[in-house]
C-alpha cells in the first residue's frame, strides 16, 4: 500500500486513491450499512465479484500503517470527503490487535459456513450473542445477560446493548 500511496505514475495513485476511499468509506459507515464488518466483506465479494473486501484487504495490508495514510490523506485533503475515521479504528481493540478480524482475517467462505478460525463458536448449550458492528461472537462463562451494562465489545469497543442474539 505504501508503494501505492507514494507511487508517481497516474496508475499508482489512482489505485490508491480507489482503495484508500474504499476502506474510508467502509470504516465510516460500518454502522449504517451492515451488521458487521464481515458483512460488509460479503457483499463486496459477492456483489461485486472482488476477492476480498475492505476489511480483510485492509487488514492484510496493515491495519494501523493502512490506517495512519488513509488519516494523513483526510487530513491533507485528498480523500473523497473530510470525515475522520472512527476511534475504532486507532483506539480498543482493533487497534491493538492490529486487525479487525481474528487468525486469518478471513471470513468464511459463505454464510452457511461456520464462523471458523475469525470468530468463536458458543458452545451449543450457551445462546449467541454477536456485536452487530464487527460480528464478534460472545463466547464468555456468564451469560449474556448477566454482563454489567457497562461490558463492551472487545473487538470495536461498542456497548452491551448492539450485541443481538442469534
């Protein structure tokens, strides 16, 4: 990305230029336009026929260095628009993990597909609790319901209360 990002030719920045407003535009309104990121990576490979979507690419290529030049452009005034990314993306957990997903960065091949390696499967007895802004999956000894209102979603940091059970 960084080759990208610096490239001198017209074909370079206009790649980056794609991608970059591409993952600005999915890290800004994740919330309004999919449950989860996941799902959103679906209906660009679906959809759109791509081989992945913007979080598993933007996880591939680096969350945090992909993360500061999407900033640096915003900030510079070459994005498509001037709305900083969301504090997810630098603070919590995505941040610290550097990544979005869980292992691969890979969501299942289909939704009929278990979640996998990205996210942990509740035991059968326990119900499922998922964030409906990552999809990460509640897998935790107490039950749900019995968390404080103040538990978070360890991925994206959201409140107790977007988790919905499935």
């Amino acid at each position: 990305m960084k080759l990208l990002r610096n490239a001198e030719g017209a074909p370079g920045q206009f790649l980056w230029a794609i991608l970059r407003n591409s993952f600005h535009y999915a890290a800004v309104h994740l919330a309004s336009i999919a449950d989860n990121a996941r799902d959103v990576d679906f209906c660009m490979r679906w959809g759109f026929g791509m081989k992945q979507g913007p979080f598993e690419l933007w996880q591939e290529a680096g969350w945090l260095e992909v993360a500061n030049m999407v900033k640096a452009d915003i900030d510079a005034g070459k994005a498509l628009c001037n709305a900083p990314l969301p504090d997810w993306v630098f603070k919590g957990p995505v941040a610290e993990a550097f990544k979005i997903y869980k292992q691969t960065g890979k969501p299942p091949a289909s939704a009929q597909d278990s979640p996998g390696e990205n996210a942990p499967e509740a035991p059968q007895k326990k119900e499922k609790w998922v964030c409906s802004v990552c999809g990460y999956v509640y897998d935790g000894d107490v039950p749900f319901e019995e968390l404080p209102e103040t538990y978070t979603c360890p991925l994206c940091g959201q409140p107790k209360s977007v988790f919905v059970k499935e």
